[in-house]
C-alpha cells in the first residue's frame, strides 16, 4: 500500500484530500465547481495534464448518482446541443493543454471567465431562444476551457444562469451536461495520454473522500434556500477567474 501512495507525501495526500472535500461539498450542491476549486491549487503540486486526468476521473464515476436523478429534470433541448458542442470541441483542448504554453491558455481563461461574470452581475439576461446553435456554441467554449483545465462551467452556468430558470432546473442541466461531455473528455485525454499511473495512485485516496463531499452537499442542496443558488454560483465564477490569473500566483501556488 505504501508503494501505491510513492508518488504522493503523505502530508500532500492529506492537503488534497482537503481540498476534494471542500470541492464535492461545492459539486453536490451546485452541480458544478468542483474543477475550479481544485484545479488550481492541484496544478500547483503536479503536472496540468495529471490534474486535470484525475479529476476528470473521479467526477465521472462519483457524479453519476447525481446524473441519474437530474435526468428527470433538466432541460434536453438545451442541454443536449451544448453537450454536442463540448464533446466535439474538447479534442481541441486538449491539443491546447498538450502544445500550448500554459501561460498564454491562463490568460486566456482569465480572460474569457472574467467576462462572463461581468455580463452576469451587470443584470444581462439573454431574453432569446435557445437555439440549437447558440445552445451548440455555448457548449463549444465549454468543451474547450473543459480540455484545456476542467474548468468548462463558467459558460455554460452563464448561459443558464441568464435565462432566469428555477435553481432546480439549473443545476440539473449542468450535472447532466457535464455527465456527457465528460465522455468527449475522457477519449480526448486517452488520446493525449493523460492517464498515466500517478492518475490510478491518486483515485485511490480520492474516491472515497468525494463521494462523501457530494453526498453532504447533495443533501444540503434540497434544504438551502434558492436565492443562495444563484448567489453562490457568481462567487464560484469570480474565484475560478481569480485562482486562473497568473499575475496572483504568489497568493495561490
């Protein structure tokens, strides 16, 4: 068992354990977070590549109880273009994360994330139809920023989020559009070999952890009051803008 655990300090396994906790709270009350809560502070401990692999990992297999119940309530004519759009468009992500200097694709992000936020907190709302295509293109910007860094929420939460729709159906958009995309994503990293064996040691720890994070927050989702939903998903947004800024490094790595 030690030699499995090798490649981690136990004193880092007990940091990241931390983190994945706090992220699975996030993930099972809001549907979505997770990535921008432990990607960066991962990145900071090993390579891009192997945190993006593990958490893409550990999402998929320990979300699926929460896809199952979503399923009932979300929005498929929204939903499905923009999982299309982000399983087609992840492959370019990744190449990105494969080929691209890591500082150019943070600025980036920041960038892209940034704006988001602002459009919301401005009181945009967009008043249109989802289309098929604005649906597809949403999604599309979400593939990319999802192969690039796991941080493929922010469009799609914006997207959603403008349309005024009850908490509920919200987030069970988003738990089932990242349940599809993520299988893009996961044949987009076998592909870049990504899932190397640190990823497997890794799972070993993590599983357990998450799955209990997003059963608490699962369960504190169905008590909470609405407005927090939406007031919490800004501040989720603005803190995957702030730890993504590399002119803040010296604060989060």
């Amino acid at each position: 068992m030690l030699e499995i655990f090798s490649s981690f300090p136990p004193n880092l396994l007990m940091f990241l354990a931390a983190v994945l906790f706090i992220a699975g709270c996030v993930r099972g009350f809001a549907g979505f977070g997770a990535g921008m809560i432990f990607m960066p502070i991962a990145t900071s401990v090993m390579l891009p590549s192997t945190a993006a692999a593990s958490f893409l990992f550990i999402d998929g297999i320990v979300a699926l109880p929460l896809v199952i119940r979503a399923l009932r309530l979300c929005d498929w004519p929204t939903v499905l273009p923009a999982a299309i759009g982000a399983v087609i468009c992840v492959h370019f992500g990744a190449w990105l994360l494969a080929s691209t200097d890591v500082l150019v694709l943070r600025w980036s992000i920041f960038a892209i994330v940034t704006g988001l936020l602002l459009l919301l907190i401005s009181g945009w709302r967009y008043n249109g139809k989802a289309t098929w295509p604005v649906s597809l293109g949403v999604g599309a910007v979400a593939g990319v920023l999802g192969g690039i860094s796991q941080v493929s929420g922010p469009p799609v939460v914006a997207f959603w989020l403008s349309s005024a729709r009850e908490p509920a159906i919200v987030r069970a958009n988003l738990i089932v559009f990242f349940a599809l995309s993520s299988v893009g994503t996961f044949f987009a990293y076998i592909l870049n070999g990504f899932f190397t064996l640190q990823v497997f040691h890794l799972l070993i720890m993590a599983i357990p952890v998450y799955a209990l994070a997003i059963y608490a927050g699962s369960k504190g989702f169905s008590k909470a009051n609405p407005n927090l939903y939406r007031k919490l998903a800004y501040v989720l947004i603005a803190l995957a803008a702030l730890t993504s800024m590399p002119a803040l490094d010296p604060l989060f790595r």
